[in-house]
C-alpha cells in the first residue's frame, strides 16, 4: 500500500522567499539564511517543541470533489494566512526564524494513486491504508509543511475523504480549527459561515475568585481564603508529579504501553480509526449525572480501555492497583478565543490572530476497573476532572515546557517534553466542532476526525463534535493493536451501558420526585384540613 500511495508528483522543489533573502535548504533539512534581519518572527519555543508531531485530519464529504472549487477554495481561504505560506530558516545568530515563501498549490493539494484493486474490494481500508502510510512519510521542509490529500472514491460514510496533515508547529488543534471553520459556510445556506459552537457556562479567567461582599459574613470570606490555599496545594502537588513523572515516575507496564524494543526513539506505523458515537446520548448522561460533557467523555475513555484490558489480558484480578495515566491537552486561551478569532477572519483580519501552540497539559489517571454499576466510570471521571481544576496545572505545564526550552535548548527540550509522555500511557483531547452541517470549500462535509502521530505512546484518543455526533478518534501502533476496531466497538458498548443506567437512574430519581410531589401535596392537604375545621370550630 506504500507504494501505492506514491503522488503523482515527484519534482525538485524550490524555495521562493518575497523577501530579498537568500535561504539555502540543505539536504539534512536544515535551514540557513543570509540575512537574519530580514526574517520574521522567531519560531516559538512551543513550536520547537513538537518538531517530530503532526496533525492528521480525516474529512468526510458528502459529493464528488469538484477539483476547481475546492483549488480556489484552499488557496483563497487557507494558503493566504501566514504560517500556512512560511518555512523555517535559521539566522546567522543560529535563531530559527519564520519567512514568507511563495505556496505553490500544486505542491500542497495531491492526488494520490492508490491501487484500483485495493479500492474496489475495501475501500474503507484502503483510505484506513493510506492515512496510515502518511505516519511514515517525511514532509518536505523546503516547503510549508501542510497537504491536502485528496481521495475521490466512495466509502461506507463519504462519497469522498481529504485528509489534511499539518506539522504541529504550525498550528495546535485549537488554531487549526478555526483555521478550517472560516473555509467553511453554512450547509443550509453557502453564503452565511455556520453556526459556531455555543460559549462555554465559564467565560471569565480561568481561575478567577471573586472576593465576596463584606455583606456575605465572615464565613464566605474564609471559604474563600481557603479555597485560594487548596488551589496553591493542588498546584504544587501536580508540579511535582509534572517533574517526578519525566524523572522517574512510568506508568505500570500493561498491554496499552508502548513496545519500543529497547529503541525508545522508535515511531511504529500509526493506523488512525475512527467511530460516530451519539451526542445526545452524551448529552443525556450529562444531566442525568450534573457534570460535563467532558467528564461523560473521560468516563467513557475509562470504561472502553478497561473492557478491552480485561477482555484481552485475562487479568480477573479487579481490585489490582494499575497505574495507568493519560496527558489531557487543554486550549490555555480564553473561553470566547474562539468565535473572536473566527469572526476576526470573517472580517478580513486574520492577521491579527495569534496562532501557533498554546497549550497545556493535565496528567490525569485512567480508571482501570470492572463496575457493576458504569456510571461508576463516569462519578470518578467526574471527581477526578473537578480536583484538576482547583489546580494551575495547566498553565505550569505551558510555562514549564518554554522554560525547559530556554535553559537546556530544543533538542534537550523536546526529550524531556518526550518523557512526560513515554511515562504515561496514552494522551486524551476533545474539541468542540459546528453545531450544523458545513460546507468546506464547496463541498459538503460528513465528518470530521482529527488526530496526531508524532508522540511515544502507543494509543492516543481524540474526540471531534460535529452536529449531533460526536466522533471518537483512536490514532494507535498498528502492530500493537491489529484489532483496533474491537477497541472502537468498547467505545460504542461502553456507551450503551452508561446510557442505559443513566436511563434506568433518571426513572427511579423522577419516580421519587413524583412520589415526594405526591407527598408533600398530601401533606399540605392535611394541613389545609386541619386549620379549616380549626376555623369552623
């Protein structure tokens, strides 16, 4: 199938600054430039980073792919904004620097040959193949590191797939998205952008505790006193456990870690499945239960990988410690950063867009056990999430990550950053997508599956909403797991037996709230009784 993913283009390709700048691209890939001044911003210590990640998006569309519309939309909405028309080039003070090139589109939108024979007898395997063959393939970095691969076949979901890799300094899933969401309108009408996703309840700073009223009594002021000293607690708690998990601190080895063969640098070939899961079963769960979507969605992370580690283990030792943890990437922008950034675009002012990586990270537990009871996943996700957030977890990670970068440079950097995640198991991420179908360049989209190759761990887990579904996104070491789709369908049980308790819990509590109504208005009766033959007497 490798070889079957060959482009159809094979030319040299060269290096077309608009600046005066004379950039060489040697042949190891790294780049040097004459004249420093000339170039653009530094790239970010977070970019530096994730030199070796990638984002992979899989996109569903619902009609054949009409190649002019699709050309003019790409290069109209998506090759003009800076990153996306930009490579990496060193100054002469050894600073790697960002500098504008001219995009050819031919060397961006391609149109891979695949076997005839392999699309006529699976054609879901064979775009499975070919995703998977990208998680091998180099990008060329003489270029700006994105593509667009177009696959104009019918599978059992999509009339047609383009699959979008993009290098992660680039862009982080946060920027990529809205990114994507202004080259897409709204499917019941093309000449409105969609509808963004609504704000989330919590608007204001992250970590914002307004002091209260005098008026409110001692008592209020020192709970807030004390919720001030819990947050400084978790903070230097999960701090330290940041610093012991890249020292020493690995997760227990189980059937999920990464098999490295004593190379740990080694990258296995990474096959990314995906499955549509209903939202508003999740959203019922949600109210059932009083928590978020995000933490029906960790729970339900926890319940697939504990039914697939059991079934396939044979362990039957349930009460058994495994510590097993996964690294939650969390947006550290404002809740409202996105619709201002998309509306920004809109208006013609994409410029002013701050895009790159701004992220950090949560290591959260994974709930490794066998309930009678699944929504047991879902209380322990839920208590597990909320002590995470009484933490500045998040932005010390963002802060330690830079300041790792500075102090032992990028390569010392990037490997320390590579232990946090060899020591844990898995990495867990979901993101928010339109809440009504879209169009994306004229055409009109069924799906969306976002994921990543790049990082030391042998399973990652990606959840994408879009309309009324909500994807689950599983990007794993294909040798490893060669019965992907059996973890897919645990996603999918999983589910099931949540909504379902879910279910038969929201009867029994309106049952009670029908019988306490019932008695409370019986009792209210007597009462009435009471006093109107206290009054005839």
């Amino acid at each position: 199938m490798d070889a079957a993913a060959n482009t159809l283009r094979r030319r040299p390709l060269s290096v077309r600054t608009t600046a005066a700048l004379a950039v060489a691209v040697s042949v190891e890939g790294r780049r040097t430039a004459d004249d420093g001044e000339a170039l653009g911003e530094p790239v970010s210590p977070s970019a530096r980073l994730v030199e070796d990640y990638f984002i992979v998006v899989v996109i569903g569309l619902a009609t054949p792919v009409n190649l002019s519309v699709g050309r003019a939309g790409i290069g109209a909405r998506l090759a003009c904004y800076p990153r996306f028309q930009s490579i990496q080039a060193t100054d002469k003070d050894g600073i790697l620097r960002w500098v504008r090139t001219t995009v050819d589109l031919d060397d961006h939108i391609i149109y891979p040959r695949l076997a005839p024979e392999a699309v006529e007898a699976n054609p879901d395997q064979a775009v499975e193949d070919f995703v998977a063959s990208l998680s091998t393939k180099p990008m060329d970095h003489s270029r700006p590191l994105w593509e667009f691969h177009v696959l104009d076949f019918p599978t059992s979901e999509a009339t047609a797939t383009a699959v979008v890799r993009v290098h992660h300094s680039l862009s982080d899933g946060t920027s990529l998205l809205m990114l994507l969401l202004s080259c897409t309108r709204s499917a019941a009408d093309p000449t409105k952008p969609p509808a963004l996703p609504p704000l989330p309840a919590r608007t204001g700073a992250l970590y914002e505790r307004p002091r209260p009223p005098l008026s409110a009594g001692p008592l209020a002021f020192a709970m807030w006193v004390w919720s001030y000293l819990l947050l400084a607690w978790h903070t230097v708690w999960d701090a330290a456990s940041f610093f012991a998990t890249i020292l020493f601190w690995k997760d227990t080895h189980t059937l999920f870690t990464r098999m490295d063969d004593g190379n740990s640098s080694r990258q296995g070939r990474k096959r990314i499945v995906h499955r549509g899961l209903s939202l508003d079963d999740v959203k019922m769960i949600k109210e059932v239960m009083n928590c978020t979507v995000n933490d029906v969605l960790v729970g339900l992370a926890d319940a697939a990988l504990s039914r697939y580690y059991y079934r396939k283990s044979g362990d039957t030792e349930t009460g058994k410690e495994i510590r097993m943890r996964s690294v939650l990437v969390v947006n550290i922008r404002a809740a409202a950063a996105l619709h201002a950034c998309v509306n920004m675009i809109e208006s013609g002012n994409g410029s002013d867009v701050k895009w790159g990586n701004q992220l950090g990270f949560i290591i959260l537990p994974v709930h490794i056990a066998m309930h009678r009871n699944p929504l047991d996943y879902v209380r322990k996700a839920k208590n597990t999430v909320d002590r995470k957030k009484s933490s500045m977890e998040v932005a010390f990670t963002h802060v330690a990550a830079e300041l790792l970068l500075k102090i032992f440079g990028r390569k010392a950097g990037a490997a320390i950053v590579n232990r946090m995640f060899s020591h844990t198991t898995t990495m867990l991420s979901n993101m928010i997508g339109p809440v009504e179908q879209v169009e994306f360049c004229g055409q009109p989209v069924v799906f969306i599956a976002p994921s990543q190759y790049g990082v030391p761990q042998a399973i990652t887990v990606n959840y994408k909403s879009y309309v009324n579904t909500v994807r689950v996104v599983l990007a794993v070491d294909e040798a490893q797991f060669p019965d992907c789709h059996d973890l897919l369908d645990d996603f999918a049980e999983s589910l099931g037996c949540i909504k379902e308790a879910a279910t038969s819990l929201g009867s029994i509590t309106e049952r009670h709230r029908r019988i306490n109504y019932g008695v409370y208005t019986l009792l209210l009766l007597c009462i009435l009784i009471v006093i109107t033959s206290y009054n005839i007497i």
